[in-house]
C-alpha cells in the first residue's frame, strides 16, 4: 500500500491512499467466488457459472460491494502506518469511484486528528499543589439541622379561641368565585391550606392583605377585578366577587429537643445519638463538598497549564452539546427555537466553554492513557447508581435510558467515567500544603 500525507492545518491532514493492483483483483476474484455460490444460473450447476457471464450480469454491484469492504480496510491501514490518532474523517463519496482488475485503486480520505499532548505536572515529582481547606462542621451548622428536623416533626395545632390571625398562622380556607351573582365554574377551593405571610395566592387571589387580625369562622368578600386584555373572555373586564371562608386557624409548634423528640425522628435512643449521626452526615457531606472544590482546582490547573490546538470538530460538538442542553433548560419559557441571530449569539457566547471542555477532556484521556487506567463493568455499574441517586430515578431505568441511545450514550458513559478516574488519580496525587 502507498500512501502520502499532505498537511491541510494544525490538526487536519489528507491521507491519499493507493490500494495495490493486486489487491484488488484478489478481491473481486473472491468476491466473485462467493457470488456464483449463491445465484443460480440457468444451464449452470452452483458454483460453475462462468466468471465472464457473472462480471456482465453482475459486475456494478460486485463491484460496488468490494469497494464498501475495501476502502474502510485500508483507511484503517494507513492510519496506523501514519501514526495518528483520527477524531474525524471525511471519505468522498464513493458512488462515481470505479475499480478495475489489475488496476491499482486510488482514494483521498482528510482526517482531524487528536492532539499530540505533552503532558505537564500531574503527579510526583511534581505534583499538583493545593491550598489546604481547613473548613469543619461548626456547632451552629449543627443547631441548624436539627431545626430542620423539628420542622419536619412540627406539628400544626388548633390555635385557642378568638385568636386573631397573623403571619405565620395557618389557614383552613374554602374559596368560591362569583360573577353578577352567579357562581362562576372553576373558581372552587375547599379545605386549601394557606400560610399567612407566604404570600401565596390562591385561584390567582392574595389571601394575606385580607386575612389579618380575622378570625376562624370570619366570611370575607373580596372583589378581584380583571383587565380588558384578559384571556378569559368570560371574566375580561369584569369584577369577579371571591367570597373567602376561614374554616379553621392553626399554628405550627415545634416539638421540644429531647430524648423524646430524637425517638420520633428513627431507630434513635437519645438526643445525643441524632446528633450524633447527623454531625457524621454532615462531615460527610463537607468533605464531599471540599474534594469537589480540590478537584475544580485541579480542573482549572490542568486547563492552563497545557497548551495546544484543539481539534475544531470536537469543539462544534461539545457546542452544538452545549446549545441543546441550554434549549432543554429554557423549553416552556419562550419560543419552542430561537431565531438565527439569537443561535448565532448562544454559540458565541458558549464556544470558550465548549473548547475548555474539550481541551480537559483530550488532557485527561491522554493521562488515563499513560497510567494505564482502564473502566471496569464495576465502575460502569458504580456511576449508574450514582447517577440514578443523583437524578432520583431507578437505576433500572437509566440503563434503559442509555441501552435506547445506542453505542453513542454506552461510549459517552465510559469515557466520562475513565475520565473521572484520571481525575481521581491527579487528585490521589496531588499535595496539599500544611
């Protein structure tokens, strides 16, 4: 096989690709062979047709079908004669291109290639360093949470009689809409729980400028004007009369911290024990939360420190990535797309974020690759059930999820995962100072 490779860029290069006269005929010979098995001549047993009579019959499609053989044969040749690793590849189409026997076969792939990246301090003797983070959980932080878990054990209680409302009571309240005295459809509530000072409004209505100082049992009337431009024809321009009916007032109280009180919160014994546990979740979850800072810092550090060109191809589809997910986010807030200028806008301003993930992604695999780190069923089993914690579904279903997007949602899982093992290993290897 000859081959000659023209530089076209920094990261693109075209690879014209000669497949030997020899080559070829050995393939449309074989290619032959295994057609006159298969089709039935008349006049012919299987297999003894002339080769003359199948090349006038069949001769495009055979010829066709070891050019789809053969062309991706010798690309792959030629990349490993060439000593690149290809992120992209472009073949002109095939359709016009012809082979002949004894004739040797000429093609002309052009390939973005990955980066070849000479990796900077990520481990002994010089390792990344990093500021110590001396944070710990505080007594206050501590306080804090059980007062979370007094209000999740709070209870409401009927408030005694004549108690005027105020903000941080709670309602019982039966709501009903009028329109020139007639009931108006749609404009029902009963029993709707209402917290005074929430400022929560209920069928479109405030509750809490009319319901100060009143009392349980107090029936008020509150007139609810609409504007011309109102959607709902019926009420557009109209007075809509609410009548509001305080069935009950509550207040919450807090259970007192005790032995008891740690009782109703689980399989606890003592006030001591609950907080006890809680501290551990706590510290537990900081010492997350202060690897993760680590590991930002490792991030930025790995970003900056090295430098090369960035395959362009790569960085289209981290952005085009990017754009989609930023649709999904904004999906029932406005327009279902947006307009060119506005695509041509997101595009700018996401496409430094999209080529720092890529440069961190190319600098992270070429690590894995030099520590030999590889991505276990283990691991891949690991991040599914992280990720099902993470987004709150069954783990089941995700694989099902990742199973329907086919080999491109399995390859896009394990290559976050090794990449997350390659900065896991940075992280392991790094120094923190004092």
């Amino acid at each position: 096989m000859k081959m000659e490779v023209t530089e076209l860029g920094p990261m693109k290069r075209a690879l014209k690709i000669e497949v030997p006269a020899d080559e070829v005929t050995q393939r449309l010979a074989r290619a032959y062979v295994d057609l006159n098995r298969q089709v039935n001549i008349p006049g012919f047993r299987p297999g003894k047709a002339p080769v003359a009579l199948l090349e006038k019959r069949y001769a495009k499609t055979v010829e066709e079908d070891v050019l789809r053989a053969l062309v991706p044969d010798f690309y792959d040749k030629a990349v490993r004669q060439a000593g690149i690793v290809p992120v992209h590849v472009e073949i002109p189409p095939l359709d016009r291109a012809k082979i002949k026997k004894d004739e040797p076969f000429t093609f002309t792939a052009t390939v973005e290639i990955r980066p070849n990246i000479e990796l900077r301090d990520y481990k002994a003797p010089n390792p990344i360093s990093l500021k110590p983070d001396k944070r710990t959980v505080t007594d206050d932080q501590l306080d804090r949470g059980l007062e979370v878990l007094r209000e999740q054990q709070a209870r409401l209680e009927a408030v005694p009689a004549g108690h005027a409302v105020v903000d941080g009571d709670y309602l019982v309240l039966d709501v009903q809409g009028t329109l020139d005295g007639a009931l108006l459809e749609g404009t029902k509530k009963e029993g709707q729980l209402h917290k005074v000072g929430s400022h929560a409004s209920v069928l479109g209505l405030e509750i809490d400028p009319h319901v100060g100082g009143k009392k349980e049992g107090d029936v008020l009337e509150v007139p609810q004007p609409y504007p011309a431009s109102h959607p709902d024809p019926r009420v557009a321009g109209k007075t809509v009369v609410f009548t509001l009916t305080i069935k009950s007032v509550k207040e919450k109280k807090l259970p007192a911290l005790d032995d008891e009180f740690a009782k109703d919160c689980g399989p606890f014994n003592s006030l001591q024990e609950i907080k006890d546990k809680l501290r551990e979740g706590m510290e537990r979850a900081l010492k997350r939360e202060i690897e993760d800072t680590y590991k930002d810092t490792i991030i930025k550090r790995l970003v900056e420190t090295h430098h090369f060109d960035l395959p362009e191809t790569l960085v289209e589809r981290e952005l085009e990535a990017i754009i989609r997910q930023h649709m999904q986010q904004q999906k029932g807030s406005g327009p279902e797309s947006p307009g060119t200028e506005d695509l041509a806008q997101l595009r700018q301003e996401h496409r430094n974020e999209a080529a720092r993930r890529v440069k961190l992604g190319l600098v992270l695999e070429t690590i894995a690759e030099k520590e030999g780190l590889k991505v276990t069923q283990e691991d891949l089993n690991a991040e599914i059930v992280r990720l099902s914690s993470d987004l709150k579904m069954p783990a089941a279903d995700l694989v099902k999820m990742i199973k329907a997007g086919g080999q491109e949602s399995i390859d896009e899982l394990r290559n976050r995962t090794l990449a997350d093992k390659a900065l896991d290993f940075v992280y392991r290897n790094a120094v923190i100072q004092g």
